[in-house]
C-alpha cells in the first residue's frame, strides 16, 4: 500500500469546524497486502471502555484509510466483541460511509429542496456530462461523485462539496469551471468567498 500521507485541513463552511488530519492515500491495498489496523488501536481502546461509539469507531478508520476496507471492519468486530453483521449494518446504512475506495476528489452534490427548487437538476446534468458518470468513480480515479439528501448550506444553493471546501451559487457554467479548474483544466478554483449570486 501506498503509505504517504496527505494534509487536510478544512474549514466546515457551514459551521466554521476546523478538520485537520492525516490521512493515508485512498489507494485500496495491494494484491496480498492487508490494510494495518494498528492505528484504530486508540479508538477500539477508547469505545471498548465505553467512550465512544461504533461510529466514531467507523469515522476513525474511514479518516485513516479513506474507505472501510473489509479486513477493518472484521478487526474491529474481533477486537470490540462486536458482531460483523451489526459493524456492516451501521457502515451501509450511513451515507457517510464508504465501503469502496473514493477518488482524489470527493463531489457531495445536493439535492435537498432548497437545491432542488433554484437549479440542482441543471447542476447534476452538468457534473454528469462533465465527468461522464452519473454516480461512483470516475475511470481514472480522480473524482467520486455522490448526490447527497442535503448539504445544510440552504443559503447558497444550488450546492457542491468537493473534498469538504463548498461551493455554492453554482449555474451550470460555475459548476463546470469548478471542475475544469480541479482537474488542472483551468488556471485556479473559484474560491467558495468570490462566488456570487
């Protein structure tokens, strides 16, 4: 496995929450290689004494190696005690879980009704023609697009989250810049503050 890490550090534009972390590339391991759950050690330690639960157990591992890799999930059933079918039960039924490997850019694209009502259609249609998929990964592992039920940024709909950075009075136009300029198409991003109705 590809063992270089990568800084993030974001700002939750909805509620100003710092985010920084470490994390390992999203690459999925290797041929005969096993993810490592010893960093997941802290976590297992802290719910198995009864402070905290199994899906900050869960956001841990996702936060390590980008996805739950089976093998994680079956480590944490063997080390909490806690059945494989209930750890699968929590992992799928939460969006916020991926049980796949995600690209390099994670899209949230919402489709809440605040998105809905001023253009989130045209926004998707754009995404989908821009990426040439309408959901999952793209080919080249560059961006996984998700349509989420609501971002919470009813404010600036239409909206998009690109790896936690939101971008939001999007047209179809704005949407498509966005894209071109993360994938290196463009000279620079719009920054989310430039972005006016």
């Amino acid at each position: 496995m590809n063992d270089t890490l990568q800084r993030e550090d974001t700002v939750h534009p909805c509620n100003g929450d710092i985010r920084g972390s470490a994390r390992r590339d999203m690459s999925p391991p290797g041929p005969g290689e096993r993810s490592s759950p010893l960093p997941l050690a802290p976590a297992l330690e802290e719910y198995k004494a009864g402070g905290a639960s199994l899906i900050s157990v869960l956001q841990r591992a996702q936060e390590i190696y980008g996805w739950l890799p089976q093998d994680v999930l079956r480590h944490i059933s063997e080390a909490t005690g806690t059945k494989f079918a209930k750890i699968m039960g929590v992992a799928t039924f939460y969006t916020q879980f991926r049980l796949q490997p995600a690209g390099k850019y994670v899209i949230m694209l919402c489709k809440g009704t605040a998105c809905h009502v001023n253009g989130a259609e045209g926004i998707s249609a754009a995404v989908a023609d821009e990426l040439g998929i309408t959901e999952g990964t793209t080919a080249d592992g560059l961006f996984t697009l998700n349509e989420v039920a609501c971002l919470g940024c009813c404010s600036l709909s239409p909206v998009m989250m690109i790896n936690g950075e939101t971008y939001g009075s999007l047209t179809p136009e704005k949407a498509r810049a966005v894209l071109r300029a993360v994938r290196g198409t463009l000279p620079e991003v719009p920054s989310p503050k430039e972005q006016k109705p």
